[in-house]
C-alpha cells in the first residue's frame, strides 16, 4: 500500500460490520482485537482513557470531554465513529484528523497481523490503528467513544479511568435487543472494577441495570440529577447554561453546541471535571469553559445559514427526534419547516416522523438516499413520509435534493440519518457557502 487510497482499499476489504447490518452475536466478540493488540504491545494502556457510551450524545460528550482536556494542556487522542467525510476523522490527535500518511503508515504497520486474522473486521482494525497512533504520538490520555452497544464493542479493551453513560434509549435493537433494560445491560458493559461511572438522567428501569452493574463491580455510579442542567439562553452560535457540580452547587457560562441535550450532555463532562480534579487532574474552570466554548461537532444540530436558515442533524430515533424538536423551537421559535430527510435500514422511521411533525410545523418532506450501502431507498422514505406530510417529493440523490429544496426560501432541515447530513454538507459546500471537507476516495468495500 503506497498510497492512501490502496491502504484505504487494503481496509475495506475486510467485513464492515457498519455496512452490513447481518451482525451475529459471535461477529461481536472482542477475541480479534485483543489478539491484534498483544501483538502490538497493547498501546491502548499507554495512555489514560475515558470511555463514552450511550445511545444519544455520545459522540458530542466524547468530543467536548477532549476539548476540555486539550484545554487543559493535555496531549490528547480523540476515536469516535462513524465519520462524516474520511474515516481519519476517527482518529483525531490534538483535535486534528490523522493526515492521510500518517494513516496509510499506521495501517502499513499493522498489516501483518491484520493479513493473519480473518476474524478482523474493518472496526477491530480502526480500533487497533488508532490505539497504536495514539501511542506512538505519545498521547496523554485518549476520550474513546463505544462504536455499538459496549460489552462486546472492540473499544472495550481499555483500562479507563472515567467511564460515561449519555442517555440510554432504543437503537439497534437487532444488536443490542428490544427492550431498554438489555440495551442498558449491553451499554454497562464498559463498567470496569472499581472506576468510577458517570451516567446521564435515565429511565427507571435503565438505571436499575446501571445500579445492579455498577454495585456487582464495586464502581462508584455517579448520576446526574433531574433538574440540575438548563439552557439559560440559546442562539444558533451557541447557548448559556447552568451545569452541575458535584459538590451541589451551580456553574454558569456559554458552550458551543446547541439544545437542553447538549446542555445534559455538558452536564455529563461539568461532573467529569470534577472527579477526576479529585483523583488529581489538572483541570480548572478555565479549561472546562474554554473547552465547551471551542468544541465543534459538525452535523449534529449545525446551522449552516443563520438567515434562511439551514441546519443539518444526524437524528435518526424517536428519542432523538424529540430532542431535535425541541431545540428547532429553542433556536429558531415559530418556524415552519421544509423537511429533507433519509434512513438508514433498521431504524424506526414512523416513529422518527410521528415524533418530528407533532413538535414542528412542517410544509413538506422531501425524502431523499444517501449512497451508504444501507440506506433505505428514497421511495421507500416516500411512502413513509406520505402518512405524515400532505406535500413531499422523492428525489434520489441528495444533491439533487437540497439543490432543490433551495429554490424556495423555507427554512430547511436536513435530518434523519448522518450519511444524508454529510452529503448535504457536500452539496452545500459545492454551492460555494463554506470549504469542501477533505473527502476519501471512492472505494469498493466488502460486504
């Protein structure tokens, strides 16, 4: 692999199990990973690390939780999935995404041990590259977000110090199952023995689970109270909150991204300070701030024109749904909303709409496919958004679609999965309003 681009073909040449969605329960287990990185030496404990799971706001708390730590004056390793434009987005050192060499050599050096195993899969390698970079780049201490589940995810492997739980809610459930309660079991899988777990508010029978886990492994749960987060004040560039502290007081100030979700989410990493200040971190309120301040989390709840306006969101569950609606209303109050939207297969897409178009006032939907291998086609989306919205159109490519959809002056959002938000991105980057993003090549991957 000389290039980029043949490293890039080398990867996807093994199962991806994030574009098959077929996955058994033996398909999750964490032998290959650990296989792989004994025989790199186990990078991943050369390094401190947080570990982030949840069903919502887990990559947001997980890119917040480095912004503070880079604040700080840590050296700092950023690994979440999926990405929106290049896989190095994954693996972020410093904040910045592995540059296309340093992945091609990362992955060059790996690749013997990965040639030896066909149990790898193109996650198990990702997780093992990122470790190793992060090792290699003599990384501090590294924030690594669950790919899917916890228990059996390939990132539950490490030795954390902090492990966090965003909210739990129903995702995946031909993974991790279809009731709360075994989602919750699944996720309280990155509970280890004696490390402290912070968890977001949940639901009765979710926390249960986490008290049962986190008592049997003799783990401090730290639980963030109803009631002790709000959103003081909220325009598209950011929003003041109040967060807790684990002393029982409050702190005020201003944070980037945007919706009482965030605002819990910020809540998760204002208590994560604080612990880890106890056992001896160097963080102080200045980091905390400037963190939350400097964090950037693109497609999720990204306003890419302010006057239109324009937002893009990732929301693909119900759960999310409502949160997206209401920070719609939060942000941009008694607006009536163009709706372009996709899936991807598996997710519940009469409950995402029933959820949306009772909160929101929509004009019409335009149901649109990403070019993921697991994207619901676009008339499919149609039929679905005909129970829902008097008005829609089908348009296969998303391009196509925003082009389109721009030629009115309705406010627009683009929703429902993060593979049509990113090409969105695309086009509307194309159209000359912001940089393209760094993209990957074209590649034929293996189902």
């Amino acid at each position: 692999m000389q290039t980029y681009a043949q490293a890039l073909a080398a990867l996807y040449q093994r199962v991806d199990w994030e574009r098959q969605r077929r996955r058994q329960p033996e398909a999750l287990r964490l032998t290959p990973v650990r296989r792989l990185l004994e025989r790199l030496g186990n990078p991943q404990h050369r390094f401190a690390v947080l570990h982030v799971a949840g069903t919502k706001g887990k990559g947001s708390t997980a890119a917040m939780l480095e912004a503070v730590l880079r604040a700080a004056g840590y050296r700092t390793g950023l690994y979440t999935s999926p990405h929106l434009h290049t896989v190095r987005e994954r693996i972020r050192i410093q904040g910045e995404p592995l540059p296309p060499e340093a992945f091609r050599d990362s992955l060059r050096e790996l690749w013997p041990w990965v040639e030896a195993d066909d149990a790898l899969s193109v996650f198990d390698v990702l997780t093992g590259l990122a470790f190793q970079a992060f090792a290699q780049a003599g990384v501090e201490v590294a924030v690594v977000e669950v790919g899917l589940g916890g228990r059996l995810d390939s990132t539950n492997v490490v030795a954390p110090s902090l492990s966090v739980l965003t909210r739990l809610g129903l995702d995946h459930t031909d993974v991790l199952g279809g009731t709360l309660r075994r989602v919750a079991y699944e996720k309280a899988g990155i509970i280890k023995p004696g490390v402290p777990v912070l968890s977001a508010p949940q639901r009765p029978e979710a926390l249960q689970v986490l008290r049962r886990v986190a008592a049997d492994r003799g783990a401090a749960l730290y639980v963030v109270p109803a009631g002790a987060y709000a959103v003081l004040q909220a325009t598209p560039e950011g929003q003041r909150v109040r967060l807790p502290t684990l002393a029982g007081k409050a702190r005020i100030g201003h944070m980037a991204l945007v919706g009482i979700h965030q605002a819990e989410n910020a809540a998760l990493v204002s208590l994560a300070v604080d612990l880890l200040r106890d056992r001896g971190w160097r963080l102080d309120e200045t980091a905390l701030w400037q963190g939350l301040t400097q964090v950037g989390w693109p497609g999720r709840f990204e306003v890419l024109d302010k006057d239109r306006p324009l937002v893009v969101d990732g929301a693909h569950t119900p759960d999310a749904a409502r949160a997206l609606a209401r920070t719609l209303r939060l942000v941009f109050p008694g607006r009536r909303w163009r709706v372009l939207l996709g899936f991807s297969q598996g997710k519940d897409m009469t409950g995402f709409l029933k959820t949306l178009t009772a909160r929101v006032p929509v004009v019409d939907i335009w149901a649109t496919a990403s070019r993921h291998p697991r994207a619901v086609a676009a008339e499919v989306v149609g039929e679905a958004a005909r129970g829902w919205s008097r008005d829609f159109r089908v348009v296969d490519d998303v391009e196509t679609a925003l082009r389109q959809a721009l030629q009115d002056p309705w406010p627009l959002l683009v929703t429902g999965s993060l593979f049509v938000v990113a090409e969105a991105r695309e086009a509307w980057a194309a159209l000359g309003h912001m940089p393209m993003p760094p993209q990957d090549p074209e590649i034929q991957w293996r189902v």
